[in-house]
C-alpha cells in the first residue's frame, strides 16, 4: 500500500477544518503551502512543511 502525505490544519487548530491527504508528495507540499499562505498568512519552506507539518500516513 502506497504512503500519504497529511496536513491536518483541524488537528491543530479549533478554527480551521482544512485536510488534504495525497500520495504525491510534491502535490501535497504545493497544496499545504497554497493553503497556509492564503489562509494562515504564513509562507512556509518545502522543509518547514515536511519537518513540522506534514504526516505520512
């Protein structure tokens, strides 16, 4: 079975219910960045995501 990469913003946050899962981890980085971005004001590193944020599941 093939791995998935996890940002789970309603884990975190009480105010935010923002979750994406993908297998393509490229997908997902670009995703999670677009999001924090646009919504939390925050521009986060390919690392920063990975080491801080991202689950692999």
């Amino acid at each position: 079975m093939a791995q998935a990469h996890k940002l789970d913003c309603e884990s975190v946050s009480d105010t935010c219910r923002f979750i994406i899962q993908s297998e393509n981890e490229d997908e997902a980085i670009e995703l999670a960045q677009k999001h924090m971005r646009e919504v939390h004001d925050q521009d986060l590193s390919e690392d920063e995501l990975r080491e801080n944020h991202l689950q692999i599941v």
